[in-house]
C-alpha cells in the first residue's frame, strides 16, 4: 500500500485521512470499544466487505486503528481505536452536536 504525503492543511488533512462518510461511521463504532470485522459490518448496513477492509488497513497506516489477531480456532480478529484514534471523540461529538442544531426543512407552505 502506498504512503502519499498528507495534505499541511489540518482540515485538508482530516478530510483525506477520514475520506467518505463510511470512515467516520467506522471510528464512531470503535469509539464503543473494540470490534470484529463481522460486527463493524452488521453495525453499519449497506457498507461492503472491500470498503470496511480498506478503510480499516488505511486507518491502521496512520496509527488509527490496531488489528489484533488471537490464536484461537478459528482466528478471532479485533479492531480497536488507538489514542490518536480515541482523539476523535471530541471532534465526533462537536459534528453531532453542530448537525443537531441544523433545522429541518419547513415544507412548502404556499400551496
């Protein structure tokens, strides 16, 4: 997997080392605790097999995530948020909170 530089910009930043709203999704499941690959895909419907593993590896490249496999039969496999990952709690929560406070659209009322 290729490394490429990352943006200077912080935001520019974020926005390239959390692409897409899936990978936002991912660390708000994390941020729960640690996950299997099984249970990050039933939390999050409709998102493929090829994503989450991408998504994952990526993170783990940028000391995001951890991956740790047991030896056990069969092998069990958990992703878990680092401390630069659990960072992203504040930021999570302050999108939460903003997007909140964003009113719904009033339906059309001249008809």
């Amino acid at each position: 997997m290729t490394n490429p530089c990352l943006p200077e910009c912080g935001v520019a930043r974020f926005l390239t080392l959390l692409n897409g709203p899936w990978a936002t999704l991912i660390v708000r499941e994390l941020l729960h605790g640690p996950h299997r690959f099984t249970e990050l895909r039933a939390a999050l419907p409709g998102i493929s097999p090829h994503t989450l593993t991408s998504r994952l590896r990526q993170f783990e490249a940028h000391g995001i995530v951890t991956r740790t496999t047991y030896a056990e039969i069969p092998p069990r496999v958990e992703y878990r948020l680092t401390p630069l990952g659990q960072g992203l709690r504040d930021v999570l929560d302050a999108m939460g909170t903003w997007a909140m406070s964003v009113p719904d659209p009033q339906p059309d009322s001249a008809s």
